[in-house]
C-alpha cells in the first residue's frame, strides 16, 4: 500500500492541474457562447 | 449558405422602408455611410466602445452591436469576414446576442475598416457604447464560474478521498494513510475556502464591520466553522474537537450555494438585457446642418439645442426634436409600447430613440442628452429597479431578528451537545446556520416585482416605484379625469353652423386654409375635417390650390390672412373666438370657434371632443374586474356627464377644482376605499399625490415631472386593464414565493435542531428553495398582450 504514499499527493497534484486548465479556459472566454459552436459544423469551407 | 445569409442580413426593417427609401438616396447620401464610419477612427470615439486588450499590448477591444443577423450561421459568416480584415486579431460574435467582440490593432487598422467589412456582407456594425458596463458583468459572470468550476472540481476529488472513511471498518485502513487522505481533503478545500467562498466572507465581513446583520453573516459563519474545525481535527486529532473532519459537507454545500448564485446571477442578466435593448438606440453620428446650407457628418456628443440634423430612413434620432421639412413614419414600440407604425410630419415633435422608418427628415433639436424623454425613461426604469418594494422592507426588517435567534440558537444547541458528542454538535449549528439563511424570504418580493416592472415596460408602462404594483393589486375604485383621459387631446368638429348663401363645405375649405398655418389643436381639428371631407367629395386638390398668405396668429384670439382664390377677389379672413371675429355668442357646452370676413360672422364650428374609441371597452373591463368608476373633472357638468355617459360610468362629477377632487378623493379613502386616479399628469398633480395608486397618460407628460406611479407612455388606456390583471398576478406570486420560503424555513429549522439535517443537505435546501423562488418570479417577465391585441381582447368583452 505504499504507493498510496505517491498516488494521492499525485491525484491533489492533478486536481490542481486540471484547475489551471480549466482557468485558461474560462479566461479565454470559452463557456460564453455555447450554442453557435455546435452550429459551427453547418459552415460551408 | 453564406449567400442567402448575405441577402436576409439585407433586408431592411420594413417594407415601407424599401420602397421609400430607395428614391431618397441621392448621390450626397450614397457615400455617407463611409465619412460616418470614418467619425470612429478618432481615439477619443473609439474608447467609448473599446477597451484596452490586456493580453496583447498595443491592441483594443471593441464591442459592437450587429444589426442583420438571424441565426449563429451569420455569426460564422461575419467572423470569417472580419477576420479577413488586415489587423483584427480576434473575433467572437454570440449568435444568441447579436453583440462581438473584436480584437484589432490600430497600427494595421481603424474601425470603420472593419465595420466596412462588416457592411460590405450586408449586416451593420453599431458601437456598443455600454461597453464598459457590459464587459464589468462579463468579468462578474467569468469570475463566478470559475469559483463554481473550483468548488465543483474540489468537491468531486475531496468526496473520492472521505468515501475510504465511510466505507472501510475500524482498524483495516492504516492511521498513516487515513491521515494521508484527510491531508489531501485539506489541501483541496484550501482553494474552495480561500477562493470560492469569498464572495460570502466578504460580504458578511463588510456586513459586521457596519455593524449589521445580513443574510450572508450566517453563513459565512457556518462556512468558518466547519472548515476550521476539520482543520484542527485533521492535525491535532487529540485535540477539543476530536479527529472528526467535515471537508466532504464543506464543499459540497458552498458547491450547492454557489450553483443557486450563479443561476440567480444569469436569470437578472436575462432581464436586464429587455432594458439593455432599450439603453441601446441612440446613433453615434448624426448628419449636422452647417450655417452654408451643406450638411455635415459629427458625433452624437457634439450634438447641441438648437441643430438642424438630417435623418435617413432606418436611422434612430439623436434628440428629441421637430420636424421641419419631410414626411415619414416612426417606430416609437420600445418608447412607448406603440407598436404601430406612427405617421410623423413637418411640424410634428419625434422622440430620441425612436427609429426614423420611411422618409428623410430633417429634424431640429429640442433636447438632448439627460433632457430627453428618452433619458428621462432610462433614469426612471434605473432608480425603479433599485427601488424597495413595501413588502420587501417588511421582510428584512424580519430578517434581522430571525437571523440573530437564528445564531442564538446554534450556539445554544453547539453548548447543549457539546458534553456527549462535541462534533456532532458543532455540524448540527451549522447545519442551523446554512439552512435557515432566509435568502429566498428576501428574493421573494423584488424578484417577482422587477420581473412584472421588465414586462410593463417592454409595453410602455413605466413604473416609477415598485411597491406601487402591490397597492395596485388592492384597487377597489377607479377614478378618472375626463380632458386627455377618457378623451383625446384632439377635438373634432361636432356642428357648423353658417351665415345664408355659404355652405357648410366653403366655410370649412375656408378655415381649413387659415387653419393650416396654425398648431393650435383647434386649428388642427379643422384643417383635419377640411381635408377628410375633401377627399371624401373627391376635391382634394381644389382645397389643397386654397392659398392663404400673409397669416399671422394672435394668441389667445385666433389667425387671420388673406385668401386668394382664382377668378375672385382676394378675401380677408379671420378665424378664432367670438370675440375676435364680432361673432354672436351662442349657448352649448362645445368649444366654438367663429370664421369672419371683412363683412361680418361667416360660420362657427363647434368642437367636441373625441371620446377615446377604446375607452368604453376598457370601463366595461375594468367594471367586470370588479372596481368602481367615477370620473371627476374640471369641466363643464354637461360635457362631463355627457362623455361619462357615453364611456358607460354613472358616477360622473364636472366642475371640481383641484381641491374638490381631493376631497372627492380623501372622503372615499376615509370609508376604506383604495383608489387608483387616472389622469394626463400634469393638472391632477396633487390629487394623483393623494390617490394609492396612480396613472399618468399622455405622451406629453414631462417624466420627470409627472407625480404619478405609473406611466402609460403611449397614451393607450387599454393597456390599463392588463395593467391591473398583472399586477394581481404579481401579487399572487410574491405570496406564492413567501409562503413557499415561510414553509421551507419552518420545516428545516427543527429538522437542523434535531441534528438530521447534514451540512450538505442545508446547503442543496438553501440554493433550492432561492432558485424555485427566482423561477416563479420569472413567469412575470413574459411579455403583455400588445397594444392590437389588448384593444381586441377588450373589444370581446364588451
């Protein structure tokens, strides 16, 4: 069980990761328009 | 695709629009479009919709408006264009707001470049002039998803690391690995405490520094609580509070009231956009008179009194004005709930903020900026919003006590459990603590009210206090004012009465022609009779060769001139009172007006007013809902009784000074009537001061002067009677909404006390019972019948 020892700081670790991404996301303004991307594969090029 | 987007972006907003516009375009207006873009490219113009980037240095971003878009395929369509333009960065356009977001440099371009572009594809690209305002909420709802994503995230990660707590026996997980997991636990709510729930601590912080008690104190407090007790049981489990940790119930329930924030946050944002469409419709540059006769292109904020401006079909006016040369139709729906097309000529007054439909105009301004009946409705509508409604007060001075027991009584039951099991006592406080947070008892009222206010103004009520639709709910007695109320401003002709050998037509073509020259609502009656009756013989022409010169109008007396007609003398005329034109007196209760030539009394015309054709409908309504009508007015007792007659009221008084209809009013308030006045605003002020609820009509009403509560802004009295019906239903909702939070506050409060209400399921309660509360407010924001369908349905019950 000693790689309990590893895993969890490592899954606190990826928590963190995951919320920085989540952050540049946000930022980017990526959850403002939800509905027009869907529709984005209607486009003709 | 992109080819039949280009042609519906195209088309313009009416018909009528089309086909006048079309000759009107002559080659000095063709290339206006561009100069009027070429008015932004100025740095001090642009950063009123532009904000600096932060990301690239150097660039702006500009939010604009776009006129012509039907679904999310043009949004593609504009984007692909844009981005096309040398020097435009980015682009995002939302095809559910019509609104972009455009990320330019202004070493490569300027933006009427882009907005050319934009043009070019056939759609129109409008600054958003409340950028600033708008990209303040945008930052407000990013940050409040970002602080719901954490507490999400964190919640769904500390849960994995408590479900080894509940799920393994004593002994089989080793005390190493379990104080692993609640170190982990730990770690994850650091960013919930110190990042998600700030909103809460901050408020509450603010809250106790002024010394008051809000509803964010408890649970901020309960919030502090847990989190510093699973952290002193996570590294000192020998400690006074045990090795109990509580992270799991932590973040869980500020995961839940957040959820119930951000929802509330995008249901306002919903309607605060109906009001954003209105704040919206002024244009950015207007077509200027200079003193050598040429016209050229400015800025809106360069606009004075004064101006002579020209406005092309599909435009908005600037200020609000007059009519000096040209024909047109104007949209005025978002003004004044009108939404009919309203014929406007020379001479005639157009309103900032309305949209100018078929005809080239031009116009002279009166007023600008604050001073316009545009502004004055955006200020009203602001300071309405931001108004308490009686009921509301009501409720949080209840709140403040209830939320003091509240904080009694969870320290008490924290000291009673304290002896025999000291953690769980600690959770059952502030299980107390969260769910008692009467959130939805204070959303109850101004919810539902802000949402029935949104609707009522989308229809051309305004309403100047909130807690003016709940004495409105409890009308049992109308009482109306005649002049402008029940009837018209406008008179119409009731009876001509003429010297031997002239007939009814002559006298009539004669006045009309002196009547012409003249605004004077008289005046305008005849010239309006003249020309119907003119056109119904099929003589129109004739009266139109009908040439008076040398007018000129006497006030309070009347207009004279000279007529000259083909193949006769030319005749001296004078049109006005009895008086002024040596004419008999006669007895009646109409207004007369007197015709006279060089030789004496010609003809009198009598002037009735006109009833208002939906009136007689909206008393039936209005008796059927169960009120009582009276009419007061200052007029003649024969006219007054004669229109009360003819609208359907029996009780009808004629006569009364400002100081009889108060004491009209004041005696039925004293046998416990609650009255509502109807009158124009502006002679019935102390009498519309005195009544529960009042409702000024008339668009000639100074908004900021009229004293009234409500404001039918289009002069419509049918809408009235909806008026009335929403506001019963408004109040149905608010007690709907504060039994509702009543009932959930009494249930929870002993279930908490006796400990079997978790943390998390106060919290999941809390954000519920506030969200069901803003639903059911919503119902109140769909739109009233308009105006067409208002005077139908009034119509039917008749």
């Amino acid at each position: 069980m000693d790689i309990l020892y590893l895993l969890i700081p490592l899954s606190v670790a990826l928590v963190f990761f995951i919320l920085a991404g989540l952050w540049w996301a946000i930022d980017r303004g990526q959850f403002e328009d939800i509905e027009s991307e869907g529709e984005r594969i209607l486009r003709d090029d | 695709m992109t080819q039949v987007n280009v042609l519906l972006g195209q088309r313009p907003a009416s018909p009528q629009a089309l086909e006048s516009a079309a000759p009107e375009l002559t080659q000095a207006h063709r290339d206006t479009p561009q100069q009027r873009l070429a008015l932004l490219d100025a740095p001090e113009e642009w950063a009123a919709f532009s904000l600096p980037e932060k990301t690239e240095s150097g660039c702006w971003r500009s939010s604009v408006v776009f006129e012509g878009m039907h679904c999310a395929a043009c949004a593609i369509t504009l984007e692909d264009a844009l981005r096309a333009v040398p020097g435009v960065r980015s682009v995002q356009i939302s095809g559910a707001s019509h609104r972009g977001q455009i990320v330019w440099s202004p070493e490569l371009t300027r933006p009427s470049e882009w907005m050319r572009s934009v043009e070019r594809h056939g759609y129109k690209a409008l600054p958003a002039n409340d950028a600033h305002a708008h990209a303040r909420r945008r930052e407000e709802a990013r940050r409040m998803v970002w602080r719901w994503s954490v507490a999400a995230l964190c919640m769904m990660q500390v849960m994995m690391y408590a479900t080894p707590t509940y799920l393994t026996q004593p002994g089989e997980i080793s005390d190493e690995a379990l104080h692993l997991l609640r170190w982990a636990s730990w770690v994850l709510s650091l960013p919930v405490m110190f990042f998600s729930c700030t909103p809460f601590l901050s408020n509450a912080w603010r809250d106790l520094r002024e010394r008051q008690i809000s509803m964010d104190l408890p649970v901020a407090l309960g919030m502090v609580v847990t989190f510093v007790v699973s952290t002193l049981g996570t590294f000192e489990p020998q400690g006074p509070f045990g090795a109990e940790i509580f992270f799991d119930s932590f973040t869980m329930f500020v995961f839940f009231l957040l959820t119930g924030r951000w929802l509330e946050l995008r249901m306002r944002d919903r309607t605060a956009g109906a009001l954003e469409a209105v704040l919206n419709r002024l244009p950015d540059s207007v077509r200027k008179r200079q003193t050598d006769g040429t016209w050229a292109l400015m800025s809106i904020r360069r606009l004075q009194v004064g101006d002579v401006i020209e406005v092309l079909p599909g435009e908005a006016f600037a200020g609000d004005g007059l009519v000096l040369v040209g024909q047109t139709q104007v949209d005025e729906a978002l003004l004044t709930g009108e939404s009919r097309p309203l014929a406007r000529r020379a001479g005639d007054r157009v309103i900032a903020g309305s949209h100018n439909l078929s005809g080239t105009l031009q116009v002279q301004i009166e007023q600008i900026g604050a001073a316009t009946r545009y502004a004055q409705i955006v200020t009203l509508m602001e300071s309405a919003s931001v108004s308490k409604p009686a009921m509301a007060l009501l409720v949080d001075r209840w709140a403040k006590p209830f939320l003091v027991v509240v904080m009694l009584t969870s320290l008490a039951s924290a000291i009673y459990g304290w002896p025999t099991d000291p953690a769980h006592a600690v959770m059952v406080a502030v299980a107390m603590l969260i769910v008692t947070c009467p959130c939805a008892l204070s959303l109850a009222t101004p919810a539902a009210m802000l949402a029935t206010a949104g609707a009522l103004a989308r229809s051309g009520v305004l309403v100047r206090r909130l807690s003016a639709l709940q004495n409105l709910a409890l009308i049992d007695t109308v009482i109306f004012d005649k002049t402008g109320t029940l009837t018209r401003d406008a008179f119409e002709v009731a009876h001509i009465h003429t010297r031997d050998g002239v007939s009814h037509s002559q006298a009539l073509d004669w006045a009309g022609s002196l009547a012409r020259h003249s605004l004077h609502p008289v005046s305008r009656a005849l010239w309006s009779e003249a020309r119907r009756r003119a056109e119904a013989a099929g003589r129109l022409d004739a009266l139109e060769a009908l040439t008076a010169h040398d007018v000129n109008e006497l006030a309070g007396q009347g207009v004279q001139g000279v007529l000259t007609q083909s193949g006769q003398e030319p005749q001296a005329l004078r049109l006005g009172s009895a008086a002024f034109c040596a004419a008999p007196s006669r007895a009646g209760h109409h207004l007369q007006v007197s015709l006279a030539d060089a030789s004496g009394w010609l003809a009198s015309f009598e002037l009735a007013e006109q009833v208002r054709p939906e009136a007689s409908g909206v008393v039936q309504a209005l008796a059927q809902m169960g009120l009582s009508l009276k009419v007061l007015s200052g007029d003649g007792p024969a006219a007054v009784a004669q229109v009360a007659q003819a609208v359907g009221i029996a009780d009808a008084q004629g006569g009364c000074s400002p100081q009889h209809k108060l004491q009209a009013l004041q005696a039925l308030q004293a046998q416990g009537h609650k009255v509502a006045m109807v009158g124009d605003g502006l002679n019935d002020g102390p009498v519309l001061a005195g009544a529960d609820v009042s409702f000024a009509l008339g668009q000639a009403v100074p908004l900021a002067q009229a004293q009234s509560d409500f404001v039918l802004m289009g002069g419509q009295l049918a809408v009235l009677v909806s008026t009335l019906q929403r506001s019963r239903q408004t109040m149905r909702i608010v007690r709907q909404n504060l039994w509702w939070s009543a009932a959930y506050n009494a249930t929870c409060v002993p279930l908490a006390l006796m400990g079997w209400l978790p943390a998390w399921a106060a919290g999941l309660g809390m954000a519920l019972s506030s969200l069901l509360v803003v639903l059911n407010a919503l119902r109140l924001s769909q739109a009233l019948p308009d105006s067409l369908q208002q005077q139908a349905l009034v119509l039917q019950s008749v």
